[in-house]
C-alpha cells in the first residue's frame, strides 16, 4: 500500500513538472482558510518536491502567511459584522472571547504547534478576540516551525507515525520544545 502511494506521489509531481512546488504552495496558503484540506498532505509533497530543507523552509512560510491573512480577513472584515450575529444569537459569550484574548504567549504558540489543532479555527477565534497582531504573529511563527517540521519530517503519513510509537514521543518533544522557546521569547519581548 505504502509502495503504491509512493509512486502516486512521484507520477503527480512529474506529471504536474513546475507547477508542482507552486500548486502545493497555493494549497497550503488556502488551507488556512477552507479547513477541509489536508495540510499533511501538502507539506508532504513539499518536501519530497523540493527536499528536507527548502521544504520546511517553503511550508512553514506559506502556511504562516496563510493563517495570518485569514486572521486579517476576520479582524478586519469580519470581526464587527460576525460578532455581533453570534452575541445576538448567544453563540459565543464575552467571557469566551477574553479566554481567547488573554491566552499567554506560550499557551497559544503550543496550541499553534500541535499537528491537530484546526488552523481556520484559531485564526477565527484570534481574529474575533481583542488579541494583539504581534502576539498572534509571533505565535504563528514559533509554532509552525514545530507544526511544519512534525508533518515534513516525523509525520509524512499519519499511518506510519500511529506504527511507530516513537514518533508520537517526538511529537510530544516537539510541543515541549515549542512552550520552551515561547516562554523565551515571551519574557525576552515581553509579549503578555
């Protein structure tokens, strides 16, 4: 099965020659947006396009500035319009939205960084939140390093990682390494 997959993914880069690398980049710049894209997926095609490091290097830009326009799309546009629906509906209270304005730095950057945490619904909930562009920015950038670097270099396939154990306990690594270097970073800048 893993074999047939491999060489699906090697005829679909041929097959698509230049527009491989920027195909993959659109779609990890949409997926940020439509939630019902595997970003896996994408990332996993970048790094076998364009190998380990111009990979990343590629994935964790576009997936950053991705998550960043839907997060200026619901500032912007969005915020006043939708919020005031859903109060007026009672779908979300005051109260939610200080949770989410008053995450820590670290708090967010590790939400951020785990490889399962919907993307589009962070970047809603941040958007919507009275959270400041600069916490939310440098969240962004801390954590899909180790978001990126999971799905490129531990979990290529969700299957083989859930074979090997020990991939899971390099997740956990990662996330570790995440709140550690947001905590840094945090104190350093003093971002509250």
């Amino acid at each position: 099965m893993f074999d047939a997959i491999d060489t699906f993914i090697e005829t679909t880069l041929q097959g698509l020659g230049v527009w491989g690398p920027i195909v993959g980049c659109f779609f990890i710049l949409i997926e940020s947006m439509i939630p019902i894209l595997p970003l896996f997926v994408f990332i996993t095609l970048n790094f076998l396009a364009f190998g380990n490091i111009l990979g990343f290097i590629i994935s964790w830009i576009f997936t950053c500035i991705g998550c960043f326009i839907s997060f200026m799309l619901f500032r912007k546009k969005v915020q006043t319009w939708l919020f005031k629906r859903i109060k007026k509906q009672g779908l979300i209270s005051e109260h939610t939205i200080d949770v989410i304005t008053n995450l820590k730095f670290e708090q967010l950057t590790t939400i951020i960084a785990v490889p399962f945490t919907p993307a589009f619904l962070v970047n809603i909930a941040a958007g919507l939140s009275k959270m400041s562009t600069k916490k939310f920015v440098g969240s962004l950038l801390i954590g899909k390093i180790f978001l990126v670097g999971f799905w490129g270099f531990v979990g290529t396939s969700l299957l083989e990682s859930i074979r090997h154990p020990i991939n899971l306990v390099k997740v956990v690594i990662l996330l570790v390494a995440a709140y550690i270097v947001s905590r840094i970073v945090s104190k350093k800048f003093r971002i509250e």
